[in-house]
C-alpha cells in the first residue's frame, strides 16, 4: 500500500465491558470485509482480555496486528495516539473516524477505580459505584469526564454532576480536543466522525468539532447493542471507494435505517443523522436569534415554551409508554422545539420568525442536516439533532454548560437561566 489511499478509516472499539461480544462482533464485521489498496481499515478492540490494534488485510485476514499492554481505551489520549499512527502509517486522500463507546456505561468496579483516583483521601465506596453506574453520568465517553464528575467531595454534588448533564458536556469538550489533535496530524479536516455511540447527534458537540470534522454521523438516542452494519457500511464503501465524504456519510444513515427497520430492537429507538457541520454556523446563528427571541420576552412566552417541552415528550413517550433515553440525559430535539414554537400562538412574531428560520437551517437538503432517519412514527417530524434544554425545576442548568463554545457564542444558556427563573 505504498500509494495514497482513497480512504484511511479507523474504528475504535472501546468495548472494555459488558458489550465486549458485540464489540468482537463489530471487529468480524471488518475484518470480513478486508482492505484494500484504496480502502484501508484499520481498529483498535479493548475488551477486558486486552486490547490490540489491527490493519485489515485480504477479507477474513490481517495485514497488520499488535497487542497492547496496558491500554486504556476510555483515555482520549489513547485514542489520539492510536488514530494517529493508522493514519500516518496510511495516508489517503479522506479519513474517516468510528467511535465505538462504553454503550451501556462505566461498571461499578470501573467507577469506583477512578473514584479513588480522583479523590485520593477517599474510601471506595461499592454502594455509591453501583448507584452511579445506573446514573446518565456514567455512559460518559471519556475516563478523564468521569473523573471530573466524580471528583468533589460532596456525596450529594457528585449526584447531581451525574444527572445535570455535565457530563455531556465535559465529552463534548474532551472529543473536540481530540478531533482538532487528529485534524492537524492529517492536515485537514476527518472527512466523516461517526459516533456508533450514544445520544452525540447534538448541536453542542456538532458546534465544538465544526473545524476538525466535515461530516458528522450520529444519533439523537441510545445506539443497539449491535451497532452499525459495518458489513454493509464499509462493503459499500469497499465496492465504491471514489465516494465523497458526503456520500459516505449519508450511506451509514441509509444502512443503518434499512438493518434496523428489519431488526428492530426491543426498545425501538432508533435514529441517525448525516450532520454537513460545514453549514453548522447557520443553524446556530438562527438557534442564538430564537434564544434571543425568548429571553427577551420570557414573561410571555415562557408558558408556549413549556408546551412545547412536555409536548414533545408526550409525542416521544407516547403519552409515557416508551421511554426516550435522550430525555434523561436533558436533551430535547431542537427541530421539533423550533416547529412548535413556529406554529405556536405566541404573541412574539420575533419568537415564530426565529423558530421558523431555525427548522429552515436544519431541514433536509437545504440546511445543515444531510441525511435523516428513524425507525417508529414517535420519531417523525424530528430535526435530527439534540440540544441541551434542563427542564426546569429538575436539577439545574449544568455549570459545565457556560465551557462549550455552543454556549459562548449564543444565547442559549442564558435563555435557559432565564427560563428557570420564571418558573422558580
């Protein structure tokens, strides 16, 4: 492979836990469909046996394999590392980046190693872990956002970290300083992220990478147990490796959708979005004008504001039957937000403007959103992507928030502030 590819793509399965079968599974998957000249593939498995990084060779082979010592896969920078030697080793004309994650979350016995390590004076505590590892908290991406949570003294502040969406918030951060360490090492932008993890189709997180990444691909709820149809995925890709960026991009949301209205899992939910985070900017310079909108006239439209939360959560859930996992963790489809909003009664035609324009920079095609799709009729009419949006009255807005630079360069959390406030 001593040419440039057409595509270098690493797959980084941190299946340290208790989804370690469906991670093998995934690896089979790749290992099945095998390099080429033009298409490298390359992964890393971490399961609790250890982990290794491979190069795929001829279908069913292995061009290349290492076994790592210790190796931490919840590190981000192992995962800096580990994408830069696959794609220094092979260079290509686009790059591509899988993330595999902890999927169900951190084990107790996980969370209270690095609760030690975080508060050194600390006695390990079996009861607080197990507790925790129930918590949204611990489906944090990254080893370095769980210690953060777990590092006050305060019981009760370490419970609230887990629930108020700070973690979310620190993994945003933590995966920006990685895509931007992997942008400078290849020289341009990943080509296509895709998160074959949870609740990451997000407005803060799609914001943050805007300069490292070109493509996002991600859902707005928990991703199956079985992950994507790499198969399906990178045999395409394989078959057709002049593909774009875009084109790539789009094809996982198109696989994905088709494998899981086949197969659809017990829960149901299932979405995926193809982010062009090259039109970002223009979703969130409408999203800062909608919170503008409403901050400006809180008295008023507080209450339509509120409709539209629980409305779109009784669409969701059913009317409670179903149970969304994206609600849990404070985040709302800001699609369906900004269309009732648009259709609402409110007196404030800046409020209906800027949500109408909001829906119009998402929309299929024409907006940032370049593929979409869901399985179950409780998922139509959602734009794609999340935003964090705290109920109030439950918990608080996450200090955490104020870091992102979605939050720095809009309105949005002071609108937030402002709608807890009416309501207190």
């Amino acid at each position: 492979m001593a040419n440039k590819a057409k595509w270098t793509v690493l797959t980084y399965i941190a299946a340290h836990n208790n989804l370690n079968n469906y991670g093998r599974n995934s690896l089979d998957e790749l290992l099945a469909v095998g390099s080429t000249s033009e298409v490298v593939l390359g992964a890393l498995y971490d399961c609790k046996v250890g982990a290794a990084r491979y190069v795929m060779g001829d279908p069913g082979g292995v061009e290349w394999q290492k076994q790592e010592g210790r190796f931490d896969s919840g590190d981000p920078d192992e995962l800096i590392d580990t994408a830069k030697w696959l794609f220094e080793k092979y260079p290509a004309e686009r790059y591509g980046l899988v993330l595999w994650s902890h999927g169900t979350g951190w084990e107790p016995s996980e969370i209270e190693e690095i609760a030690k390590e975080a508060r050194l004076a600390a006695s390990r505590d079996a009861a607080e872990s197990r507790e925790r590892s129930s918590e949204p908290g611990s489906r944090a991406l990254f080893r370095t956002t769980l210690r953060s949570l777990l590092k006050p003294e305060k019981r009760i502040e370490r419970a609230i970290l887990f629930d108020d969406g700070t973690g979310h918030s620190l993994d945003t951060l933590e995966l920006a300083r990685v895509t931007d360490s992997i942008a400078k090492t290849i020289g341009q932008p990943l080509d296509v992220l895709g998160m074959d993890a949870c609740l990451m189709a997000n407005l803060e997180v799609a914001y943050e990478i805007r300069k490292a990444v070109r493509y996002l691909v991600a859902s707005e709820e928990l991703v199956p147990a079985h992950s994507w149809p790499y198969k399906e995925v990178f045999g395409s890709l394989r078959a057709k490796p002049t593909m774009t960026g875009a084109e790539l991009a789009k094809l996982v949301v198109d696989r994905y959708i088709a494998y899981y209205t086949a197969k659809p899992p017990s829960g149901g939910d299932v979405t995926k979005v193809a982010l062009d985070l090259g039109r970002i900017d223009d979703v969130v310079k409408m999203v800062n004008e909608l919170a503008e909108a409403l901050r400006a006239d809180m008295s008023t439209v507080a209450d339509a504001l509120w409709d539209a939360q629980v409305g779109i959560r009784q669409r969701e859930s059913r009317d409670g039957k179903r149970q969304p996992n994206k609600f849990d963790y404070t985040l709302w489809d800001m699609g369906s937000l900004a269309a009732r909003l648009a259709e609402s009664k409110v007196n404030s035609t800046a409020v209906r403007q800027a949500a109408t324009n909001t829906v119009k920079a998402l929309s299929a095609g024409a907006g940032a959103v370049l593929a979409e799709g869901h399985y179950g009729a409780w998922f139509d009419g959602i734009g794609g992507a999340s935003v964090y949006f705290m109920p109030p009255g439950q918990q608080r807005v996450a200090p955490s928030y104020a870091q992102l630079a979605f939050a720095k360069d809009t309105q949005w959390g002071e609108m937030l502030l402002a709608y807890h406030k009416h309501f207190s």
